[in-house]
C-alpha cells in the first residue's frame, strides 16, 4: 500500500473535495481520484461517497482516517530513526498558556534557526493533559510543570525555571505589607486547579491568611492586567513574560517560605524523535542562558 496514497485520501476528508486536495498535493484530481479507487480495491471497501458539491468519507472512511493518521506517523517515526542526520522532520510540542506568553516564541525562534526543515505543530493544555499525551505518544515533548509525583523512569525532564510566589499589586502599592494586602484587599485568585493556583492556596492557608475573594480565573496575563486596572490583588507565580511590562503591576516578595513553581520540558527518554527533542531543549536552555534566569 502507497503511504502516498493514504495522505492524499486523508487530505480528500480534511479539505471535502479532490479538487482541493489535489491542489495541495500539486496533482490533477484525476490523479488524486485514482489514487483513492486504488486504495478501495486494496481494501476492498468504499471510501469516500459524494454529498452535495462535497466528498465524506463512509462508515468504512471513518475506520480509516484515524488509523491512517496514526500509521503516517509511525512511517514518519522510521525514517527519523533511520536518518538521524536528516534536516526535515516534524516535532508535537505540548504547552501549558504560561510558556505561549513567556518563554516559547523565543525558544521556538531558536530552534527554527537550528532546524529549518522541522514542522512544529503546537498544542495546549494544562500539566496533567499534557503530560498524559506525551506518556501515550500523542506528544513528542510538552513545555510544563513538574507534576506534583515522582516521575516514572520512562521520562525525562529539563528544568527551566523555578518561579516563586510573589504579590501581585498595583504599583502605587509597591511599599505596603504583602500579608496585609492579601487580607485587606480584594483578592484575584490564580484558578485552584492548576499548579500555581494550588501552591497560592497552600501559601494562604499556611499564612493563616483568608482573602477577600472577587475573581477566580486561569490566565495569569489576564489577571496582571486586572491588578493593574486596580481590580485586587494576587498571589501568582512569578512568571518571565515580556507582555506584563506595560502593566503598572508590581511583584512583592513573600515574607514566608514556599515552594517554587518548577518549570521545564518533558518527554520520553524511548522517542523515536528524540534527536528533535534534544535540540528543542537546547534551544530552551540557550534562551534562559542568554536572559540570565535563575533556575
């Protein structure tokens, strides 16, 4: 069986016309039509059935796409393995919303630079979604926190950053006591069920500290400008994004002890990708080398 013939079917159900998927392909439809009656007669079933001006594919269609999809990738997988030098390739990065706004446009700017050739296709997530996927193959490499257990010997890690709480407040509250803020003030709280939400309320509790509660949201970009709109204050961990430096925010140390927020890359020591991955993380590393981050 053509794996050509197989991209041209898919690209047939992604777009819902031959013509389409013949343009993208740079064949003629007749071609492309060709293409699909031979994989029918291999398979011995209808594949694609026309419904209006557009193709979809049968019950049969249905069957193949994702497994079509999953054997690509295990061709795709091969000729890394077997072509270790090869420029091309294509890399599944993971990312939680926190990288999108700090730390991943510039370490995929250097990684583009090192690897021309390589397709990256992004997905985000939170850390136990992400980390799931890479552990089923679903992603080469996710951009997330530690999750909160010992990792199985299966995976690999390359620590970031570790980011400490911090007070999230207006600037004109930069010399006011953080413990009195956090009780004093409306309180914007990092959402509990992500990592950094659930270290801010340990924080609280450990504090003896109970907020005057009026937001609970997941963006920590959106709530630095909501500090700054004088909506409340926050405790987040203290992120390295660019995009929070027009805010008129500031960050106030803690005055008790926490556990940083560890920050990095994940992925399985046995991918057959591992020599993409190995240059993606070092092009993390050489970008928080050249920012002068403490990790």
């Amino acid at each position: 069986m053509e794996t050509a013939y197989l991209q041209s079917f898919l690209l047939v159900v992604e777009s819902g016309s031959m013509s389409e998927a013949a343009r993208r392909l740079d064949l003629t439809p007749a071609a492309v039509a060709q293409q699909i009656r031979t994989l029918e007669r291999e398979l011995n079933a209808p594949l694609l059935a026309r419904a209006g001006r557009t193709v979809q594919p049968t019950e049969a269609g249905h069957l193949l796409v994702q497994r079509a999809r999953n054997l690509l990738r295990e061709v795709g997988d091969i000729k890394t393995l077997l072509n270790s030098d090869a420029a091309g390739g294509e890399l599944l990065i993971g990312t939680i919303n926190t990288a999108i706004h700090s730390l991943l446009p510039d370490i995929l700017a250097r990684f583009v630079k090192t690897h021309p050739g390589v397709k990256v296709f992004l997905q985000s997530g939170t850390t136990a979604t992400l980390h799931k996927a890479v552990q089923q193959g679903e992603l080469d490499a996710a951009v997330c926190l530690y999750p909160p257990y010992v990792l199985a010997k299966t995976f690999d890690w390359s620590l970031l950053r570790e980011e400490p709480l911090v007070l999230l407040a207006p600037s004109r509250l930069a010399k006011r006591d953080p413990h009195e803020l956090l009780r004093t003030s409306p309180f914007i709280r990092y959402d509990r069920a992500l990592g950094g939400g659930k270290q801010a309320d340990r924080y609280l509790r450990a504090a003896g500290i109970v907020p005057q509660e009026r937001f609970e949201l997941s963006s920590l970009l959106a709530i630095a400008m909501m500090v700054d709109r004088g909506l409340g204050v926050s405790l987040v961990p203290d992120i390295a994004s660019p995009l929070l430096d027009g805010q008129r925010i500031v960050k106030i140390p803690l005055p008790l002890p926490s556990e940083p927020r560890r920050f990095g890359v994940l992925w399985l020591r046995a991918s057959p990708r591992q020599r993409l991955i190995r240059g993606f993380v070092d092009s993390a590393a050489s970008v928080i080398e050249t920012r002068g981050t403490p990790t």
